[in-house]
C-alpha cells in the first residue's frame, strides 16, 4: 500500500493494512483518542472482542451486559470506555462527534445503575494501543495504516467483527477491493 499523507489527530480510525502480521493489529480498526506530536499517541483497536463480560472482570461495577475488547497490548492490566453519553460523565475527553473517552468512573457506575447509561451507550477495553512520538509517521510512510475518519456508528451501530472491512469499504474506490481480500492468501 501506498505512503499515506494524512496529518494524523483525535478522531481517526486507523485501518491496519491487509497484510500486517503484527497479530495485536492483524485486520484492526484503531480508533485515535488522543494525539499529541510531541507524547504519542493512544487508541484502542474496536474490533477485537475478547468475549468477557465486564462484569466478570470488574466484580464491584453494576450489572451491564457489555463484553470485553482488547484495545491493544500497552497496559493490559488497566480498563478503559468509550461512550456517547459525554453529557452524563463528567471529565468525558470528546474524540469526535457522538463519541467519547473515559470520564469519572464513579458516576459512571451510579448512571449504569440508575439505568441511564446502558450497554447500547458504552464499550469497554482492556489495555491500550500507544505509539511513541513519531511512531505511528513511521509507520505510515511505511504503508501499514489506511487513515480515515471515525463514524459514531462504528462504534455503537456496526458489529465488530465486521469493523475492518466497512471501515475500508467506506473509504471506497482501491480500499473496497481491498476489503474483499481473504484474510490469509493461500497459494496452490
């Protein structure tokens, strides 16, 4: 794939190229959180779903049925949310429209239990995808991401598994192709 000459900042969705071997990106969508030229960057890979209730991971949250998503192999010990409901938790970081990271995870919890905000409002990673600074240019002069733009839909409309390949398909021409590749190329 090609050099990319997209400025990378908060709100993009980073779509790993189709031959990446790196198994933590293989075929990811990385949403970009938080850019800073100088500290790096941080986002979380959307579509990779670990299949642990939230519940189980965190014993003392209210009842929610969310799973798990692996959103990269930084800090694999930490929890982290996106959601659409920045209105409601105080400290929310604005990512782009109808999406939002972190907050006070306090009231966080008090709205889950009150029923304000349900699992249709919120996703739930552990660990983190970072790059340091320069990191992620590099990569992109090297052709390893397809930048786009992030969608709310992405997030809380599309099912996850499918993420990667509408991402691609929505930036059309050569990149819908491109979603169509199977997954591993075998050769007879």
């Amino acid at each position: 794939m090609k050099e990319q000459k997209t400025k990378i900042r908060r709100g993009n969705i980073l779509l790993a190229e189709p031959f990446m071997l790196d198994p933590n990106f293989k075929r990811s969508m990385v949403l970009v959180c938080d850019y800073h030229k100088q500290e790096g960057v941080v986002g979380f890979v959307l579509n990779k779903c670990l299949d642990i209730p939230v519940n189980d991971l965190i014993a003392s949250f209210p009842e929610i049925e969310n799973i798990i998503y692996f959103g990269g192999p930084v800090a694999t010990d930490t929890v982290h949310y996106i959601h659409n409901v920045g209105d409601l938790i105080d400290g929310s970081h604005p990512v782009s429209d109808g999406v939002w990271w972190g907050g006070d995870f306090e009231q966080l919890k008090e709205q889950v239990k009150n029923g304000k905000i349900t699992s249709k409002n919120i996703r739930f990673f552990v660990g983190y995808s970072g790059w340091d600074s320069g990191q992620l240019e590099g990569e992109l002069k090297m052709g390893s991401w397809v930048v786009s733009n992030m969608k709310a839909s992405y997030l809380f409309s599309e099912e996850a598994q499918s993420l990667w390949e509408k991402g691609m398909q929505d930036k059309g021409d050569t990149f819908s192709i491109i979603s169509k590749l199977p997954n591993e190329l075998h050769w007879s």
